[in-house]
C-alpha cells in the first residue's frame, strides 16, 4: 500500500470517527433534554435547538452579531501580533533587557481578565474599542513569551553565519532570527487567537459590547435560541484554530517536512 493510499485512509477514519463523535453527543443530549426531572427541563432537546439554529441562519442578527465579534478579535488579534512579536524580538536580543522585564511581565499576565473588565468599561464604555483593549492587554503575553523564547533557543550556529557576513542587526533579525523563531511564535499565536475570542465574546457577555456575546446575553429567556448562539461560538472557535492552522503549516512547511522524514 502507498503512502498516498495510506493517508487517505487515515483521514477517512478520522473523519469517521469525528462524525461518530458528534452523532454520540447530539443522541445524548436529546435524551438528557426529554428527561422530566426538574434539575434539567430548563435545557432544551438537540432537535429544538437544531430548529433554532437553522432558523437563526436565515436572520440578519445573527450575521451581524458575528461580524462583530469576528472584526473585534481579528483587530485585536494583529495588534498582538504587532506589540508582541517586534517587543520580544527586542527584549530577547539581550539577556539584560530579558531578565529585567521578567517581573513586569509576569506580574502583568496574571492579572484575572474579569479583573480588567471593570476598568476598560469606565474609561471607554461598552464600546468595540474597549474589547480590543481588554484582547491586547491580556492576549499580548503568549506570543510575547514565546518569542522571547524562539529568540533565545535560535541555533547558535546560524547567528554564528550572519555575523560572518557581518550583516546588521535589524537584518539578523529579519532574516535569521525572526524565520528561526516562527515556530515558537505560532504556538504563542494559537493560544493568543483562541483567548482573543474567548475575551471578545466574554466583553460581549459581561460589559454589553456588541456581539454574538451580547446576543447570548439577551436570548436568555429563550433557551432554545441560547444554545443555538453557543453552538454558533463554538463553532467560530473551531474555524479561528483551524485557520491559524492551516496559514502555521502553509508558512512553516519547511520546518514540519524535515520532522516528517526522521518520524
């Protein structure tokens, strides 16, 4: 058997087995919502809220909540990307600047979310801008760390040949140091994105900022409608991994093949 049939093989099972999955869990969650007792009956039956979601598909709300949600994280999102990656490429270029912002870092990653909310919504109300601040002041870390880290654990070997070639600074950084770092970046950038919306729809939940989040919030005296929103973020969760995903392989498939052929 080839590769090639053996690959597609293995997607087909897996695929099989991630439909299998969702068939389980619809079955047991239109079971537990026809069960009478009175712990549960505030939770509706799958095919009620299938019924919702189809119906909410065909409603210009539900587009322009998602819209909104999906505008104020990928807003946040890049400016992560644009803080967080040329800050950590500056703090890990020297070991001093490294250990001396570790405590300010540190201090300022573990500070609760919903800790911040409070104050982004006095000073900036219940607005777009507000929950791009409350993304950038939280989702800034991961990529931030990690890119301290790639730079630090760049093959000394490579830098070794840029300075051979006398290149400069802001060119061993673009071109040695950042490439050898992506890796790292990524895995920072994954965490950074799937926290972003969790933020963006939890700002939505909690301060009223416009959104599919907000939409949740005012749906709560139709369950039905509730759960098909939850269904639809939960949704766009998988779709944002899924998308960071695939740019990771498309860009970092230099570094993937070689771990491919030693496996």
């Amino acid at each position: 058997m080839s590769a090639l049939t053996t690959l597609q093989t293995r997607r087909r099972q897996v695929l099989l087995g991630r439909l299998l999955t969702l068939f389980a869990l619809a079955a047991a969650w239109q079971i537990f919502g026809m069960l009478g007792d009175e712990d549960v009956k505030g939770i509706p039956k799958f095919s009620d809220v299938a019924v919702a979601l189809v119906n909410e598909l065909g409603t210009s709300s539900l587009w322009t909540s998602l819209g909104q949600t999906v505008t104020t994280t990928a807003i946040g999102l890049a400016l992560c990307l644009v803080v967080g990656i040329p800050a950590g490429l500056l703090l890990a270029a020297h070991p001093f600047l490294t250990v001396s912002s570790r405590f300010v870092i540190d201090f300022c990653r573990t500070v609760p979310p919903l800790a911040i909310i409070p104050l982004f919504l006095l000073i900036m109300g219940p607005t777009q801008r507000m929950a791009v601040a409350l993304i950038v002041a939280v989702s800034v870390w991961p990529i931030l760390l990690q890119t301290i880290h790639g730079v630090r654990n760049v093959d000394p070997e490579l830098l070794a040949t840029a300075r051979s070639f006398r290149l400069p600074l802001w060119r061993r950084l673009a071109l040695v140091v950042a490439p050898a770092s992506m890796p790292y970046i990524f895995t920072g950038i994954r965490i950074s994105a799937t926290l972003s919306l969790l933020l963006t729809i939890g700002a939505e939940l909690i301060a009223g900022v416009p959104g599919l989040g907000k939409e949740i919030l005012l749906s709560q005296s139709v369950p039905d409608r509730m759960f098909a929103l939850i269904i639809v973020a939960g949704l766009l969760g998988m779709l944002l991994a899924f998308a960071v995903m695939a740019i990771e392989n498309r860009l970092l498939a230099w570094h993937y093949i070689p771990r491919r052929m030693t496996t």
